[in-house]
C-alpha cells in the first residue's frame, strides 16, 4: 500500500510540473507577442492605430510619427503620448514600421542611428549611431 501510494504522489507531483511548464510557456509566448492593434500591418482604425494609409492621395491622413527600423534590430523604440498612454515600448527588427497618428507624441530612441523617423510626412535627419534620442512631435 505505501509503494502505490508513493507512485501516485510523484504521478501527482509530475503532472503538476509539466502544467506549470506548458503555462509558462503560453504566458511568455503571450508576452513577445505584439498587440494586435499595434501591428505593422494593421489599417488604422481608430486614428491612433498603427499601419500603412490606406485610400487614396486626397485622402490619406499623414502620420504624427512614422518609425522604419534600418539595421537587424533596433535597440528599444519608445513612443508615448505625453501624460497618457504608452504605445510602443520595445526593440524593432529590420523592415518593421509603425505608425502613430495622434495630436502629441514623446518619442526616445535608444540608438537613434538605427531607424528613419519621419515627422508629419517630412524626414528627420537621422540620428548618430550609438546616441540616445528624445523629442516630442506635434502634429499639423
């Protein structure tokens, strides 16, 4: 009796482990993975949405701030709206953009040598590489 007790204590204790694994897992997964109103892809919908315009010339609204990462990764991209909310808090890869199109942004770069920013459809001249970056954008 003690040995099938034993057996079913470690059976216990085992499914035990293997549940908090797969649990960690799904949670970290869950946290890599961008909001889905925040990807690059995405249509803005609500105005404040990342994503490429869509429509025509006349009627594309141009972006407060538009971000393009120019290296294999971008150190961390911050972008906030002051006093509110943050929208962007995390490393970029090569190709990846965002869009934000509110009235006021905070914008830090941790390596402004490594994206092309652009400001109310106007390039800004970009940063040195290695060199911390912050700067508030206001829309037209």
């Amino acid at each position: 009796m003690g040995l099938a007790r034993l057996a079913l204590a470690v059976l216990a204790v085992g499914a035990v482990v293997v549940l908090l694994v797969i649990g960690g897992r799904a949670l970290l997964d869950l946290l890599d993975t961008p909001p889905p109103d925040r990807e690059p892809a995405a249509a803005p919908a609500s105005g404040t949405a990342t994503g490429p315009a869509t429509g025509t010339a006349s009627t594309a609204q141009v972006p407060t701030v538009r971000i393009e990462c120019v290296v294999e990764t971008c150190p961390l991209v911050t972008v906030r709206v002051p006093g509110g909310d943050v929208l962007q808090h995390r490393e970029m890869s090569r190709g990846e953009e965002v869009r934000y199109f509110e009235p006021e942004l905070d914008v830090v770069l941790s390596d402004a040598g490594t994206v092309r920013v652009t400001e109310n459809g106007v390039p800004r001249a970009q940063g040195r590489a290695g060199a911390r970056e912050a700067f508030t954008v206001r829309g037209n």
